[in-house]
C-alpha cells in the first residue's frame, strides 16, 4: 500500500496502543504523517510501540503509561500528551479485556472490570478528549466497538453489554458533538487475529471461522484501515455510524 499523508500534521491518541488493534492503528497513522499518543496501561509495549513508529513526515510520537478506567490517569495524559506532541484532533478508544464466563458463574468483578475498561474508559477518554478541544480544526473520534455489540455471543455478558453501550455512547456523542465539528463513529470488528483472540480455545476458532463467509480471520491492519478513513477527511460527512468489519460475519 502506498502512503499519501493523509494524516499529515494531525495529532492522534490511541488507547491500548501496545497490542493488536491499537499497535496497527498507531503504526498506520504514523505512516499517513500525524504525530502518535500511545497510550496503554502495558509500559512495555507502548514504549516498542512508540520505538517503532514511522517519522518520515517530520512526526514526532510519545507513549504514556496510564490506565483508561481511571479518572486521574485519562485527565492527566490528555494534558501529558498536548504539553508532548500538541493538541490532538484524532482519538482511537481501543483499549479492550475481555472476562468471559457462563452468564450463571458470572461474578460481578467480571462483570464491572468489563464495563469500566470497554466503556467508561471510552466515555472518560472521550470526555477529556472533547474538553481540550478547539474548533480550529476538524476532530474525529473512532470508538472501537465490536460486532457481537449487535448480535450477542455466548460467554460474554459483560463484554457484549460493554460493546453494546460503545455503539450508543457512540451515536449520542456524534449528536453532541457534531456542532463543535467533532465526528464521532464506531468501528465494529469481527474475528481478529490479535492476543485478545490467541487466548480463545482452538475448537472455539474453528466453529467461528465456518460462520464467516470469508472464512478467515482478519488482520489488525484491516482494522486500522478503517480507522484511516473514518478518521481522516475523506470521511467528513459520516458521523454517528457503526462500520462493520468482519469477512460478512
Ligand atoms: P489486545 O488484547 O491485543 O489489545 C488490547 C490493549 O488494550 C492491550 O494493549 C491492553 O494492555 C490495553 N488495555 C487493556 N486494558 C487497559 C486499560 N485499563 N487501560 C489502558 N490500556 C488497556 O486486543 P485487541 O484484539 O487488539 O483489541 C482491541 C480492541 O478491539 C478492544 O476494544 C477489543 O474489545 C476490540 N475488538 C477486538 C476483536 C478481536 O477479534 N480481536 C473483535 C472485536 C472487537
């Protein structure tokens, strides 16, 4: 794929920016020219992360160590971030945990550790994100949801509650924040090959893979690319949608 700084001169955070998802978003963007926020509560990984990111458009990235559910750490690194890299136009909510179990052996830490990460860390993100912004430029925020947000999926009350949540908290943000020119859209993966997903049992994946009609798992690249878009102006009259990425799943 060839790059055409499509993000030239922007600033972006990204939540859970060491793994998976987040990594490739991060490196993507950085590849299109904007300067990269990395955040995530694995130091390690957001400093690799951070390391590896692409600087030929004269970028500059940072990484901060910080936890999305807690409102200290968010209110702190959206002011870290700025005072680093500059004021940010761009935020990817992807930091995510899953805590699967049957509905009926289901504790309630499961279900709030859930909840505090996939979705108040989202609200709380975007809350601060908002806050520090000024309409000089155009802002979008991609909230990374999940297709079983929509469909349910067994073992995953808590989960899917959360994801569900995002694609509403989602719909009410692009409400709100379409008149201070901030989009907000959610992007729905399906099956994605990440070490969210490495943890679930092989027969788990191959049922999974039959359901897909293109019968694989997807990239985290893919994802980015969706991010790309719907972050970026060619996206500029989409607001409060939910894009499904998932082989047709
Ligand atoms: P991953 O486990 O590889 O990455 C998640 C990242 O979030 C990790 O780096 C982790 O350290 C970070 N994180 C977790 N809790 C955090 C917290 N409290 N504060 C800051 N960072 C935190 O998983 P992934 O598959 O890349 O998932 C990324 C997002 O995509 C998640 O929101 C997930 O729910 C969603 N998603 C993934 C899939 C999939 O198939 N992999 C499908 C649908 C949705």
């Amino acid at each position: 794929m060839s790059f055409t700084g499509r993000l030239a001169g922007k600033v972006a955070v990204i939540t859970g920016g060491s793994s998976g998802i987040g990594r490739a978003v991060c490196r993507l963007f950085a590849q299109e020219g904007a300067s990269v926020a990395v955040l995530d509560r694995d130091k390690i990984g957001a400093k690799e992360t951070c390391a590896s990111l692409s600087n030929h458009h004269g970028n500059r990235h940072c990484f901060v160590h910080m936890d999305v559910s807690s409102e200290d750490d968010v209110v702190a690194c959206v002011k870290s971030v700025e005072g680093e890299i500059g004021k940010s136009t761009i935020l990817v909510n992807a930091a995510g945990i899953t805590r699967d179990q049957f509905l009926s052996k289901m504790s309630g830490k499961q279900f709030d550790d859930v909840i505090a990460v996939n979705l108040k860390g989202s609200f709380l993100m975007t809350r601060e994100f908002v806050r520090a912004f000024t309409a000089e430029e155009p802002g979008s925020i991609v909230n990374i949801a999940s297709i079983v947000g929509k469909t349910g999926n067994i073992g995953q009350a808590n989960y899917t509650a959360s994801k569900a949540g995002v694609i509403g908290m989602t719909k009410t943000m692009s409400l709100e924040l379409a008149r201070k020119n901030i989009r907000c859209n959610a992007v729905l993966p399906g099956f994605i090959k990440t070490p969210m997903t490495d943890a679930v049992p092989e027969e788990v994946i191959k049922k999974v893979l039959k359901a897909i009609p293109m019968q694989r798992q997807g990239h985290p690249g893919e994802i980015a690319n969706a991010c790309l878009f719907l972050a970026s102006e060619e996206s500029s009259y989409i607001t409060g949608t939910a894009l499904e990425v998932t082989g047709g799943l």
